[in-house]
C-alpha cells in the first residue's frame, strides 16, 4: 500500500483554503486534500497522488470522471451559451427523460440542489393537503433546509414523534412542524399518521435510508396510508433515483410515490435537481391552473440550467446502454462480498450494509434496521477505517462506498487490498 505524500505545493493551496474558508473547506468532507482532476473512476491530488475514487463527487459522477460522452454534450452547450433563464431544449428534453423513466413522473420542476428539491417537495405537499406538518423519519437525511435537518443525527434520540433541530440556527418553532417516526417500523409511523392527521401534508423518506434498506412491506405500508388519506407519499430520489435502477429506488422497490425529489446523476457533475410527481400534486407549481392563492411559488435563476442538462442528458443516454446496470451491480456486489470476508478475515465486528451501487461497512453486529440500531455502529472504529483507506489511496465519503460505471472488476480487487489493510488496522485498533 502506498502511502499519500504532500507536496509543498498542495500544502500551499491548502494554507490558503484556511486563510478564506471556514473550517479551511467547503464544508463537505472531513480530510484536507485538494482534488487536481478526476478521470472515470479514479482522482488525482495537487500532490499527484492517485485515488481510487469511490466519492465520486459524493454521487454525481455515476458514469466516473469526465467522460466523453459528457465532456462532449458540454462543450457543445457552453460554445452556445450557459444560461438563460427561460425555456431551453436540452432541459426540456431532460424532462421528457425524467418522465420516461420515473415511475411517478408525469412533471418536473427543475432546482439547482437536492436540498431545494425535498424544500420544495415538501411546500407541495402542504400547498395540496393546505395542512403544515411533514413526517420525516429519524436518521433520514433530506439535505439542509430547515425542515429536512430535524433528527436526522439526534445525540440524544428522544420520544417518537418529537423533532430536534440538527443545527443551529433553526427558529425553534420549526420543529413543531416536523413529525419523527422510526424507519422500518410501519405499525408505529402508520398509526402516528392516523393520529396526526388533521395536520399533516405529507411524508418524506429516503427508499433506503443513508445504508439500511427498506424491510419488506415498509414502502408499501407508508403508500397505502398516505393514499388513503390522500396525503403526499415524496420520496427522496437525490441519491438513489437513476442508481438503483434507471428509474431508481421506486422501480427497484415496487413502490411509486406521489413525488420524488431528484439531484445529484441528473446532472451529470453540475448543479441540477428537480421535484418530479403526479400531475395532481405538480400541478400546484402552475398557478394558471390553480389559481395565485393555492400556488406554490418556485423561481430559481439557474433552474433547468442548459449546460447542466445537457451533461444530464448524456449521462442517461450512457446509463440506457445495454448492460450498464448490470456491470454496475456486478461490480458493486463483488466489492461488498469482498468486504464482508476481509471483516470475517480480520475478526471485525461489522457488516456491509447498502445495495451494490452504494454501501458501507457499519462497525456492528446488532441487526440494524433503523437509525437506532445503526448508532451501535462503532464511530472510531470507521475512523480508522476512513483514515487506512484513504491513506492507501482510496477515496470514500465518511458513511458511504459509490461504485460507477467506470469502475472495473481489477479497480474492485485493488480497492479490496486496501481495504484488506485497512481491516487489518481496524482490528488491532
Ligand atoms: C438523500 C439526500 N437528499 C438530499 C440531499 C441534498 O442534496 P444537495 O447536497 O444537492 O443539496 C442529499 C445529499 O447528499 C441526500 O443524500
């Protein structure tokens, strides 16, 4: 295993980082390196080290770094101009393909990041309901609007369905508007539904929440229930819509939701997101059909951004080619395999969690089901793991494995040797 060298210059760029940015980063990720380039499923430094890159941009770059395809569709955008604020083709055309593919979609609204997009999600669901509060459940993570950050990571969990903000800076009385509910217990989130109601617009949930899938049923009781009530079922799409399946989570699992909120392979590396969703619910974005007082008022400079969705275009079309979903988990899932014989090789206490596409190690053996259960996961234990990996030059986010396309089985059995000593270190730790 190679060990990451800094260069002068790179710690230059890096001193510089602190000089101007809080905490001397974007906000994003816990180590200090400064990315040079990426091309398909591998990064480089300013140091010139190389990476095998399972970040991917936190998501984005399903299809790996710069590809030619992309690359291409965005030269050819940006010689005509980057944006323009009413209607371009390319977006047009992105939302046909939203629609082709998502079972739930019959229109789109475009925004510039997920957070936006469960935001607005959510302001749909109460301008059709015209009633205020949201379910969310705890441990899920819907970006970092006001209303997403309520016990998404609760030090202390507290009595079901009570919200605590994640952050400062929420006005308290927010969290009065945010119902909690334990993932993967159906019979508690359905009748804390029943109870609430008289007040609630709708329910939000990550498919498969951070790595812990959906128990069988699950989805399914939430659909039944909102409908009935004719409640909005959104699910949050930003990571796993065009991932799990081409038409994400809600083909994968059989379930289709009211609306989606979708980001991240959209748009191909560039700020893109969307809500997509039922015309009876998307219908509330157009205040000619019901009327100024009922509409939901959405406006975004870069909304539908030409260049964005032309990178999102040719994303898709590399994704529609035969056999890409299947390399895709085909790959991923020899890279959970081999994870899971490294933690029975090295005696860890662990287990690999998530769908090939996108997964991690949690550092327990308690079944996990919920964000309860996956607080057991042993925190320094993934500390050392993060800091093995990336050492031997393996990039990852600090709860999450991405595989692309780009990805090759040899990239898969060199990432497992990394890992194999980053287990190794873990456990003597
Ligand atoms: C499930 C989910 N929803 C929403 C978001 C927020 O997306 P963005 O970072 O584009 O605001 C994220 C980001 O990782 C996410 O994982």
């Amino acid at each position: 295993m190679t060990q990451r060298a800094v260069t002068d210059t790179e710690s230059a760029i890096a001193e510089r980082a602190r000089n101007v940015l809080p905490a001397g980063g974007f906000g994003n990720v816990t180590f200090d390196i400064v990315i040079r380039e990426g091309r398909g499923g591998r990064a480089w430094d300013e140091s010139g080290n190389e990476y095998l890159d399972f970040l991917l941009g936190s998501g984005p770059m399903l299809v790996g770094h710069a590809h030619p395809d992309v690359t291409a569709a965005v030269q050819e955008q940006v010689s005509k101009g980057s944006t323009f604020f009413v209607n371009n083709e390319a977006g047009i055309q992105l939302a046909e393909a939203i629609v082709d593919a998502m079972a739930c979609a019959e229109k789109v609204r475009f925004l510039s990041s997920g957070s936006e997009a469960t935001f607005y999600a959510m302001r749909v669901a109460r301008a059709h309901r015209q009633r205020g509060k949201i379910m969310k459940f705890e441990g899920g993570f819907h970006g970092m609007n006001d209303y997403a950050l309520m016990s998404m990571a609760p030090v202390r969990p507290g009595n079901f369905p009570q919200a605590t903000a994640d952050t400062a800076g929420i006005p308290d009385s927010v969290s009065d508007e945010i119902l909690i509910a334990p993932f993967n217990d159906a019979a508690t989130a359905v009748s804390l539904i029943y109870e609430h109601q008289d007040d609630l617009a709708g329910v939000i949930v990550e498919p498969l929440q951070r790595m812990i899938p959906p128990e069988p049923g699950f989805l399914e009781a939430l659909r039944e229930v909102t409908q009935e009530l004719d409640m909005a079922l959104i699910f949050d799409e930003v990571v796993t819509g065009f991932r799990f399946a081409y038409g994400g989570a809600q083909e994968l699992y059989g379930v289709t939701p009211d609306l989606c909120a979708l980001g991240k392979v959209i748009g191909g590396g560039y700020p893109l997101s969307a809500v997509a969703g039922r015309e009876e619910f998307m219908k509330y974005f157009d205040a000619g059909e019901v009327g100024a007082e009922n509409a939901v008022k959405q406006i975004g400079t870069l909304s539908g951004n030409p260049v964005a969705a032309a990178a999102g275009l040719a994303t898709l079309e590399i994704l529609k080619q035969p056999g890409t979903f299947e390399h895709l988990f085909a790959t991923g899932q020899r890279f959970m395999d081999g994870l899971t014989s490294l933690i029975g090789k090295h005696s860890v206490r662990g287990q690999v969690r998530g769908v090939p596409p996108m997964f991690d190690i949690l550092f327990t053996d308690v079944d996990v089901k919920d964000y309860r259960g996956a607080s057991q996961s042993n925190g320094a234990k993934l500390k050392v793991f993060n800091e093995q990996v990336l050492a031997g030059g393996l990039l990852k986010g600090d709860n999450k494995f991405y595989v692309s396309t780009a990805h090759t089985i040899d990239d898969i059995d060199e990432a497992l040797v990394i890992c194999d000593a980053a287990l190794a270190a873990v456990g003597k730790a």
